[in-house]
C-alpha cells in the first residue's frame, strides 16, 4: 500500500505545524447537528485554546459557535438540542455552560468549588454527571463542596498532604489532598453528590449515566493489603444514591458504558497477568440487576479494544481498538458477544458518537497520514469509506509518501511496519522510532511526534510495532512477555535490515529514537549496538530496581516483574543501567521534570552515568539532556513542542548527517 504525497504544507516551518488547528471533541444532537472542539494556538504561539463549531452535513462551510479566550471543551447535547460545554470564562475554574437552540450567547448552567470535567449526558433527561472534587478533610456537614477548605488552604499558603496508603500520584499530579466526587447536575436544582461517602474510592474514575438518569456506573477503587487496590464498577441508583458494588471475577475494570434502558454493562476487564502470565484486556457484558446471570465475553479477535459505546435501543455495541497497524470498528451483538459487522478497518476511529435513529454514527478518525477528521459511518454497511467532514483549517498535505512494510523474524514471526519516506531524490538518512506503552501501536497521527515534520527535512522514518504491540492477538504479547527487550529488539532490528535493503534508504545515515518503553528500548539498545549515529531517549526507563518503586504505577510494575532477588536475571538482561560501559553512541535525553510515570530520577541517574563514564575533556562530551521543568511524560506546551522538534532533529542532523552543533540554548 502507498499514499501519494500532497506537497510540503506547514511540516517544514514548526512555527506552522504548531498552528495547524486540532479537532479534539466530538458531540452530535438528536436533530443531527454536528460539533467538534476545534483547538487554535494563540498570537503569542504560548496557548492552546478549544472553540466550538457547528460542521455542515452537506458540505459547507463551518459556523463558529464560541469565542472566549478561556477556550471550550467537552461539548455534549441534551436531548431539547442544548449544547453544554466545560468553560472557564469568567473565573478560573472550569464550570458547565449551556447553549440552548438558536441562542448566540452561553449561559452558565453549574458550577462547583474547585471546578468542573467530564459530563455525561443522559438520553432522554436533562440531567447529566460530571466529575468535580473536594479537599480532604472537608467536613461534609459544615462544607459540603469544600469552599471554606479550599480557601483556606490557599490563604494559608497550604500544600502539605498526609498520606494513607497508595497511590500518592497519577500521571502528574499528586493525589491524597483532594476526594473526587461524582455530582448530578439538572436545571432547577444544585448539583448533588450521588457518593457522598466516597474518599478515596473515584480516584479518577470513568463513568456513565442511563438513558432516563435512574442509574449511574462508575469504576469504584478499594485499597487492599500490601499497596495493592483494586477496581471494579459501581451501580447507583438515581434518586436516593443507593449503591451497589460489583467486583466480577478477577482483574481491573474500567470504562463502564450502561445500555440505554440500563440493564446492560459493556466495561473493559484488564488482568495484570504475572511473571509467567501475559496481561490481557477482555471486553465483557454484565447485567445490572441483582441476578445479573453469567458475564458474556465479546469475542473480538486480534482487535485490541479501546473505545465502546451503545448503539440504538441497546441491542448492539459499537467497539472501535487498534487492528493490524492500523483500527478497526465493529459491530458487536449485545446478546451473543460476537461481531456481526466491521464498519470499518481502514484507520483508528475515537469519540463514537451514534446518532438517535441508530442508522449511522459519527466518530473522530485518524491513521498514520491523517489528523483526526470527522467521519460519518453507515451503520448497515462493512467496510465502508466513511464521509469525511469539512473543518476549519484544511489538514496539511504530507511531504512524502506512506508504505506499509513488513519483515521476518528470527522467530518466524511477520513484523509489520509503516514507512513514512520523502518523495523522490537520492537515498535518505533513517530513523527507526520504537513507540511507548508498550501496549500501543503505530496506527494513529501525532501531534508530539509526528514523522512527517522529520521527513519534510529529508528524512525516512520507520513505525514498526514489535512484540508486545496491541492489535495482533495475545500470542504477540507472549512472543516478548514478560518485557524482554531482546525480543523486541530482534523485531525491530529485522524491519530496519529488511528496509535499508532498499535503494531510496541510506543504510550508513541512521538514527535511533523513542519515548516512554521506546525510551526504555533506545537506552537498552544503546548498550547493545553501535550501529546508529545518534539515539534519542524520551522519558525513557534506566534502572529498572529504581523505576518499579517510584513509578506511579508501582503497584502495577512490582506486581508483575517482582524485585532482583525473585527474578536476578530477568533484572540483569533487562534493565539498561547494566550496559552503560558499552554506550558509544551520542545520546541525547528528553524527560519531563512533573513526569511521575517515569519519573526524573530515571533522567538524572542516566545523565550521571553518561557524563561520569566520560574521560575525554568535558566539552567534547558527546551526549546532550533536554530537561523540560515544567512538563509531564508528554511535552504539552506548545513553545516547548516547538523546542523539543528542533533540539530533537539538530541532534540527529549533527551527529548522522554532519551538520553543526546545537545551540547551548534551546529557545
């Protein structure tokens, strides 16, 4: 398969690229109306701000809807044809507006100390959940939604937590200071906490509403002995709040979605696995009632689920996950838990939004040459070319051209890749980027790293998805399980050798690049080839001893790999802070100072390592970190975006291609 190019577009010019506008919300009313988030970047290329528009079925131009400085987000429709949304216009905190039909001015519909996220709407009611929080410690009685807390904390200056337990951190925040609560919101009356009781437990949940507002789901977390929690779904009956519990089985679950009348849960159940046992994410069919009678697996196949929605009167679900490097989305009879139709197979589709007469769905699709677009899919046909809607700001035209690869491993096993590559001229300088998760794939546009801004500058870019990649069955997660980076690196090592075969890739111009487990592997691959000129780690694991403690996911990672002394080899194999004395390779570090998945410790014990491994004179030192102080796992900001493409290509071009160094500075 190959895409044609369309031309350089903005790829060239990161000023540009960063200004492309984003669609990035998605919601369609009963009546049909169609509106998207559409993110534009502001005068001064700092912020990122969100605006609502109307998308025209037909073909015609876009209507603006908002045009406050604060940005919105998170639009959905009740079932009158008001469109509420997520705003901070006018204060500080995020509070829920509306937008009744035919007005041209927002009014605030709820508001909460501390703000507001997430709504969810209810089909056929006006009421609707959405996600807020209130400070520890807050007496229920006196301060109810916390004010009185919350303002003093911040007239005292306050910022100290005491913790009870694990976990004390989520992504880049800390955790153990504010309780999330889960309110009902409706015109006429205040919201109302549906958990009042609920401390720890909503720790950022995932929830839903039922069609008539009488029953809510919510993934509900208990702490158990030894750091361990666990999460099942919670059942809240509306009004009254009387809850129910439901741990099913073994294992994790998360996004719970009710069937329209209520009866149904479609909810992901996730088993860790162990040092033995490979992960696995089942999607499963729960009923709600107190006989729920057995819980019905969806037989999907290779497809890795990610996103599930409800479809018409509850007699199918809609599932949409990664499939085979690219997604697929299907059909899937509520009764049987089989597929009975694939809409589509051909890109990633996110956001499913099905319209009321269940005869099509909207969704945001996306794929390796193409941002996020608004599709609209027939649900009656397989296979299908969705229609594709016009938003404000044409997507660019790629500067090169798109090949799908595929080579053999030493196992025998067929590793597919994509191949992002200039058009035309004489052979190109190539980077192998490894992707993170490790449970992802190369299947869908990104914004962070995007291949096509490095292939508007000359260069090739290979997408492999080795072992432990989603959407290629379980036996891809076994081929490398439990996290063995020699595995991996076999798979990526034969698409490399098979690609540079070719005459348009120049097999001596190679550099080496990844984030978060690709972090992991290009520090882990350092230490075990100098085939590459130049390696970029981002977010990458170092000391695998360290990392599985202080991650905030150690529950998770101590749980599967154990400590050294259980598993001394695996920890000597795999982890790269052993293989330091064999680094030759440039290497230039990314990381992220509020990153506390792979937390900084990692950076910092690395760039110890290199630069106290170095006996040359220190200005001829080689490598090179790129410390962002303000920024988590991913680089966010768009000034810093900016700097991280520019630091992360001049150090490629200087030390594959010759060019002259970098500047001391970034900015």
């Amino acid at each position: 398969m190959s895409e044609a190019a369309a031309g350089p577009g903005p790829f060239v010019d990161l000023a540009a690229f960063g200004a492309i506008p984003r669609v990035t919300g998605l919601a369609v009313s009963n009546a049909g109306r169609v509106v998207v988030v559409v993110e534009t970047l502001d005068d001064a290329g700092a912020v990122r701000a969100g605006a609502l528009w109307e998308l025209d079925r037909s073909g015609g131009a876009p209507r603006r809807l908002t045009r406050s400085s604060a940005g919105e987000s998170a639009p959905v429709f009740l079932p009158d044809g008001t469109l509420m949304f997520s705003s901070a216009r006018g204060d500080d905190e995020p509070a829920l507006w509306a937008l009744p039909v035919g007005s041209g001015e927002a009014e605030l519909f709820a508001s909460y100390p501390g703000g507001v996220r997430a709504p969810v709407a209810s089909r056929f009611t006006e009421a609707l959940l959405v996600g807020a929080s209130r400070p520890v410690g807050a007496d229920p009685a006196e301060d109810p939604d916390g004010r009185a807390t919350r303002s003093l904390r911040k007239d005292r200056k306050v910022n100290a937590i005491l913790h009870t337990g694990m976990p004390i951190r989520h992504w880049d925040h800390e955790l153990g200071d504010l309780s999330t609560r889960l309110l009902l919101v409706s015109p006429g009356s205040g919201p109302v906490d549906i958990a009042p009781d609920a401390v720890f437990e909503l720790t950022e949940a995932s929830y839903d509403l039922s069609a008539d507002a009488t029953l809510a789901a919510t993934t509900w977390t208990e702490r158990s002995p030894r750091g361990r929690t666990r999460t099942g779904v919670a059942l809240i009956e509306l009004p009254g709040a009387r809850r129910r519990v439901c741990f099913v089985g073994d294992g994790d679950y998360s996004g719970p979605r009710l069937s329209p009348d209520g009866s149904v849960l479609a909810v992901a159940r996730e088993l860790d696995g162990s040092f033995e046992v490979p992960m696995s994410v089942t999607l499963c069919l729960i009923g709600t009632g107190v006989d729920a009678g057995p819980v019905v697996e969806v037989d999907l196949g290779d497809i890795h689920p990610t996103e599930w929605c409800w479809a018409g009167d509850g007699g199918s679900l809609l599932v949409a996950g990664d499939w085979h490097g690219r997604g697929a989305l299907v059909v899937v009879d509520a009764g049987s838990g089989r597929v009975v139709r694939c809409l589509a197979s051909d890109a990633t589709y996110a956001t499913l939004t099905p319209v009321s007469d269940g005869d099509a769905l909207y969704a945001l699709r996306s794929s390796i040459s193409s941002p996020p677009t608004v599709a609209r899919l027939e649900m009656d046909r397989s296979d299908q070319q969705p229609q594709l809607l016009a938003f404000p700001g044409a997507a660019p035209g790629l500067p090169g051209e798109l090949e799908e690869l595929t080579a053999g491993a030493p196992d025998a096993a067929e590793v597919r890749s994509w191949l992002c590559r200039p058009a035309g001229g004489g052979p190109a300088p190539v980077m192998l980027w490894v992707h993170g998760g490790p449970f992802s794939s190369w299947n869908a546009w990104s914004w962070r790293w995007n291949p096509w801004v490095a292939v508007a500058r000359g260069w090739a870019v290979l997408l492999p998805d080795p072992a432990l990649s989603t959407g290629y069955g379980p036996a891809w997660f076994a081929r490398a399980w439990p996290h063995r980076a020699a595995t991996v690196w076999q798979d990526l090592e034969a698409v490399l050798d098979a690609a540079l075969t070719r005459p348009d890739l120049d097999e001596d111009r190679t550099a080496c690049l990844g984030g978060s487990f690709g972090g992991y592997m290009t520090n882990w691959i350092a230490g075990h080839t100098d085939r590459f000129g130049a390696i970029v780690t981002h977010a990458g694991l170092w000391a695998l001893d360290q990392q599985h403690a202080t991650t905030d996911a150690a529950e998770w990672k101590t749980g599967l790999f154990g400590t050294p002394d259980e598993h001394p080899e695996w920890y000597a194999e795999n982890s790269p802070h052993h293989f330091v004395e064999r680094v030759r390779t440039p290497m230039l570090v990314v990381h992220g100072n509020r990153d506390y998945r792979v937390p900084l410790s990692e950076a910092l014990r690395l760039w110890w390592d290199l630069v106290s491994h170095h006996d040359g004179p220190p200005d001829q030192l080689a490598h090179r970190f790129l410390q962002f102080t303000g920024e988590n796992h991913w680089v966010l900001g768009p000034a810093n975006s900016t700097i991280w493409y520019r630091t992360v290509l001049g150090f490629c071009e200087q030390h594959v291609l010759g060019n002259p160094p970098l500047s001391p500075t970034p900015a």
